[in-house]
C-alpha cells in the first residue's frame, strides 16, 4: 500500500515536472500558418476588408491603411505586392527599410483603420490616437495586438508605375490633383501569422 502511494505520488511530479517544459499556452496568441493555408478571398481581403501597411523600427515607423494589395505566387515565392503613393508619409520608409509587415483586422476595428487612412503620420502620433496597439513580432517586425491576421514580407522589388505603360483609366488616378503615382512593392512572405479570438 505504501510503495503504491509512493508511486503514485512519483508518477503525479513526473506529469507536473513534464507540463513545466511544455511551452506556456497562450490561446490568444498569435500562431504562424504556411501562406497557402490563408482562407480569405484576395480580393475581399483587400478590398472589403483593408490592411495597415506597417514598416519601421520600433523608434522609427509608420503605418497607413491600403485597400489594394495583391497576394500570389512570383520567382517560385509567395508574394504580396503593394502600392504605395509617393505622397504618403509611409513610403520613405518603404523605401529605407528592407521589410515591411500587412496587419489584417476584425470588422470592429474599421474606424481605427478609417482614421490611419486619413491622418498622416508626419502630423503627429496617429498611431496613439487611432487607439490600436503597436507590437512587434518576434522578427522585430511592427504590427498590432489587434490584428487577427499578420503577414510578413521582405522587399523584393520596388519601382513606381511607368506612366506611359498604364492604359487611360488606371492612369486617371495619377493625373494632376490626384493621388502621387504609386510604387509597386513586391515582398515574399516570410510568415504569416493568426490570432485566434475564441476564448477572449
Ligand atoms: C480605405 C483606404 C484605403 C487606402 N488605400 C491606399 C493604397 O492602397 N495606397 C495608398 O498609397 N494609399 C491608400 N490610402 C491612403 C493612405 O492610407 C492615407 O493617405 C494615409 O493617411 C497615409 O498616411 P501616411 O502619410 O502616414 O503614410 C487608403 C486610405 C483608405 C482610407
């Protein structure tokens, strides 16, 4: 009976002591999927959904909202291309930083992503007044608590339109009073993370 208690009692710290090395749940935490598991439509996710295009070092970024944006496969690597106006704050750091990261969120945060999209980042911190929280990933990478979707890409190609390319309706966007012609960022995506928000 005794050697019985005492072995139950081992066997018990044996399962405790093992529970200690597993790594901490973390069931809001984000968790990394392979680009080909990402459900969403494309274009939905662009053009319903927006995204904030983040892109920095911790002392040193700037996020803005996009609603084009493309996700795909190019040089056998999955890639996400986005298109930055040369008017944006955002695009000098597109231009000096070799990464960049896409934050995707719940619809309940489309006021704070209406806000990013209308508010430069040379004004003042519209980051704070957006009310979203800025993290970083474990790359160093910028992004927010709030976003259920992150992906992370490494510039591969950066150029503006050639404006003699474009047919007449795509270049109306660029014509004088509009928009600074855009330029064209390619990044293969190096990881894509989720947030489940069950359980929250
Ligand atoms: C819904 C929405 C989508 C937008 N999509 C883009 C886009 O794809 N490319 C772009 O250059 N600007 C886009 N903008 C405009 C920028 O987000 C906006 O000019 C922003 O204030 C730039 O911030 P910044 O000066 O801090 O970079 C969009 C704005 C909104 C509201």
């Amino acid at each position: 009976m005794k050697t019985k208690t005492i072995l139950t009692t081992l066997a018990l710290l044996a399962l405790m002591s093992c529970g200690q090395n597993q790594p901490a749940e973390n069931p809001t935490g984000p968790r990394e999927i392979d680009p080909a598991e990402i459900k969403e439509n494309p274009i939905a996710l662009f053009n319903d959904h927006w995204a904030l295009v983040t892109v920095g070092v911790p002392d040193d970024l700037n996020t803005m909202t996009i609603s084009w944006g493309s996700l795909g496969e190019l040089w056998n690597k999955p890639v996400v291309t986005v298109y930055v106006s040369s008017s944006r704050h955002t695009h000098a750091f597109m231009e000096k930083n070799d990464h960049f990261t896409l934050s995707f969120f719940p619809p309940e945060q489309r006021e704070a992503l209406q806000y990013l999209g209308t508010h430069s980042g040379r004004d003042g911190d519209k980051i704070q007044e957006s009310g979203l929280t800025l993290e970083f990933l474990e790359s160093g990478l910028p992004t927010f608590k709030e976003a259920d979707m992150v992906i992370e890409a490494r510039k591969l190609y950066g150029a503006p339109f050639d404006r003699e390319a474009l047919a007449e309706e795509a270049a109306a966007f660029y014509a004088p009073g509009q928009m600074g012609i855009q330029t064209v960022y390619i990044g293969e995506i190096e990881h894509v993370w989720v947030r489940d928000r069950t359980g929250e």
